[in-house]
C-alpha cells in the first residue's frame, strides 16, 4: 500500500491518495468516504482552509497514521494522551476521551487504534481548531445539523480526533461523567455503563461482553 498526498491544481485542491489496497482493507477507506479507483483511493479536499498544514502533515505521518488505523501498526495512543493533556490544560475548555481509549482507561483489555477526544461544548471550537490545526492531519471542519457539530484530527504518535458536540442551551455538566486517574493527572471518561450502550448500539457484543465483566468487577470492589 502506498500513501501519499498530491495538490491537483495550482489552487488549494489536494487530495489524498492510497494505491494498491488489499481488499481486507477496502472497508476502511470507504467508511471514510475515499472515491475508489480498482484498488485504489482517493479523498479530495477542495478549498479547505488551512489545508495546506494537512497536506504536510500527511506527507510526513499518513502512512503511519492509517497503518495505525487499520492495525498494521500498534498505536501508542497513550504517548499521545501524555501529549494532550497539557496542551489542553493550557487551552482551558472541557474535554474527555471516548471510545477504546475510554475503555482501555477504565482497565478493559482493548487495543485502541486512536485517541477520540469530545469537546461537549460546541463554543469552543474555534479555541481547539487555533490551538491545533497546524498539526491537522484531517481538517478542522463544522458540521452543524449533523451528530457532532464539528470534527478534526491532528497526529502526534497517534491520531487524535476531535469530535465537538452540538450547541446546547446551558453549559455541559462534567460530574456526568467519570473522573479517572492517569499518571497523576485527572482524565475524564464516560461512565461503564454509558461506554455499554454505546456499544450495543453500535453492535459490538465483544466489546459489550468486556464491558459488562468490568462492571461486575467494579460492583465487588
């Protein structure tokens, strides 16, 4: 598989290229929404602001990023949550992580291919998106009206994305959520049972499975 980024015109169009993919792998890129060409990708990205850094970015990083991705390669996402917490400490706005990283916090056996991070308050993405769009490896783009209200991924040992939610009439309230240790370092999380049913519905019974068992567990402590 080769990977590469390549501008189109002698205007911001660039795209991304993945050439020669085993069918195994054909799933991801298209759930990403890449064109497929025979066996091969391509994700345009027309009149993207700031997508110049992108397009560096994944030249230096988007191979590792989608072997990572696919799990070709190992993720060291906790390098990369060693990262993010001081730079969000400085940036000042509420966040937490989700997803298999979520779990693996929690003690669940996972082996997260990324760190997905949600800013629950949709203000504030314009302080993340300035923080952190020089190290964009997927734009900073709004999607009002959608699930999320904005979305973004950068790469620092591991991609981290950005998932902020969508505008609401008060503030979110963190103490929703669960507040976990991390070297020290407060990290806040979904709640067992919150990971459960997201999950369910996602149909994911194994990770159901091991969801449940860590609840079990955290019952009898």
């Amino acid at each position: 598989m080769k990977l590469y980024v390549k501008q189109m015109y002698d205007w911001n169009y660039y795209a991304y290229y993945a050439e020669d993919v085993d069918e195994p792998y054909w799933g991801f890129f298209k759930n990403e929404l890449w064109w497929q060409v025979g066996n091969s990708f391509i994700k345009p990205y027309d009149n993207v602001e700031g997508f110049e850094y992108c397009a560096e970015n994944f030249a230096k990083y988007g191979e590792t990023a989608v072997y990572q991705l696919l799990k070709i390669l190992p993720a060291p996402w906790e390098k990369a949550l060693d990262f993010l917490i001081p730079e969000m400490k400085a940036l000042g706005v509420d966040w937490f992580v989700h997803g298999s990283a979520a779990m693996a916090l929690w003690g669940i056996g996972v082996a997260p291919r990324d760190l997905n991070v949600i800013i629950p308050n949709a203000a504030d993405y314009d302080k993340v998106r300035s923080r952190f769009f020089r190290l964009a490896i997927k734009p900073f783009e709004r999607c009002d009206n959608w699930l999320m209200s904005a979305l973004g991924s950068i790469f620092h040992e591991a991609v981290i994305g950005f998932a902020f939610q969508n505008a609401a009439p008060e503030p979110f309230d963190m103490n929703r959520l669960t507040r976990l240790d991390y070297h020290g370092e407060a990290v806040f999380v979904p709640g067992l049972e919150s990971l459960r049913q997201d999950n369910a519905a996602m149909n994911r019974p194994d990770r159901v499975s091991m969801i449940e068992k860590r609840m079990r567990e955290a019952a009898r402590a």
